[in-house]
C-alpha cells in the first residue's frame, strides 16, 4: 500500500514539475520573442529617424544653394 502511495507521490511530483518546467519555458519563449520584435521596431526606427535627418541636410543644402545661385544672378 506504501509503495503504491509513494509511486503516485512521485507520478505527482514528476507531473508538477514538467508543468512548472512546459510554463517557464513559454514565459521564457514569450518574453524572448518580445524582446526580438522591440529590438528589430527599434533598429527600424532609429533608420527611419537617420533617413530623414540625411533628406531634411539634403534639402536645407539645396536651399542654401540656390539661394546662392539667385543671389549670384541678381548682382
């Protein structure tokens, strides 16, 4: 009858313990893939921002440029 008793005892513990492990290891898997998909939104935007910092030089040097060749045409 012990025995009996200790084998379900184990059987329980040994369930317990693969739940426990099935759980950790979703949250684990979960927290993984979140963390991945921020990091890559994050390396997108930070490209996105470098871009249009790089458009906005671009566009104040054109200005500043033509500026200059319009200043040059009316002297």
């Amino acid at each position: 009858m012990y025995s009996f008793m200790g084998v379900q005892a184990v059987d329980l513990w040994f369930r317990l313990l693969l739940v426990a492990l099935t759980f950790a290891i979703c949250v684990l898997g979960g927290r993984a893939a979140a963390v991945a998909i921020m990091s890559h939104r994050s390396k997108r935007l930070a490209q996105l921002q470098r871009s249009q910092f790089r458009h906005r030089m671009a566009q104040i040097t054109v200005r500043r440029r033509l500026a200059e060749i319009v200043d040059m045409g009316a002297a």
